[in-house]
C-alpha cells in the first residue's frame, strides 16, 4: 500500500514491456534445441523469462552473443537491447541449465530477431 503511494506520488508510470517472443515453444531440459523469433525495432530493449512453472532454473549462458544489439542474463532471463541503427536481422543463443520437474538437464534456445512486421506508411504527394 505504502509503495503504490509512493509511485503515485512521484507520478511515475510503470509500463510493461510489450512481448518480444511470439509463440515460443517451450524447452524440456533434455539435451534438447529450441527456435524462438523476437520481435525488437530499432533502439527498443525486450525482458524475456525463461522459467516454466514447472521448471527450476540454475543458470543461463550466452553461448552466441548477438551481433546487432546487446545481450545481458537477468536473473532466469535475458535483456536485448536493439542497435538503434541496424535495421538488419540478429541473432544470438543461450543454454540454459535447470530441472524440469523431477529431472536436471539443459536446453539450448537459439533466437532469431527480427524488426516487427507493420504497415510503412509513406508521405503522399499534395494534391493539385
């Protein structure tokens, strides 16, 4: 209670970051490879978890960094900063080690990230 008062005070707005991993299916922890596409605009940052409910993560590791943006480890996640003047596509991957359930092991996650997809909207000659 003490802490929404505060927030609000400052008139400080906290947004969520939009979801830069579309349809990601998810890792087992079994030795397995797993696809994902993120989507990042120039200059834009994405906050991805990594953990399932079901799932205990003990570490995450670049194992391919990015060659456009930046990649940090968060915690069980990651944090990808865009390069502000690539409109170019990137890629990076991570392995991540844990326990699924009852069973320990590693899964590694190659992402691909693309400029979202959208509509260019161009300026129009004047009319005469």
């Amino acid at each position: 209670m003490i802490a929404i008062g505060f927030v609000a005070a400052l008139g400080v707005s906290a947004d969520a970051s939009p979801r830069c991993v579309k349809d990601q299916k998810p890792f087992e922890l079994t030795d397995d490879i797993v696809s994902w596409t993120m989507s990042a605009a120039p200059g834009s940052e994405c906050i991805q978890g990594l953990r399932w409910s079901y799932m205990q993560i003990y570490s995450v590791l670049i194992l391919k960094a990015p060659t456009k943006g930046k990649l940090v480890i968060v915690g069980s996640g990651f944090q990808y900063f865009a390069d502000s003047e690539s409109h170019e596509a990137d890629k990076f991957t991570l392995v991540v080690f844990g326990k699924n359930r009852h069973t320990t092991g590693e899964s590694v996650l190659d992402i691909s990230v693309n400029e979202p997809r959208g509509t260019v909207v161009s300026e129009l000659p004047p009319r005469p």
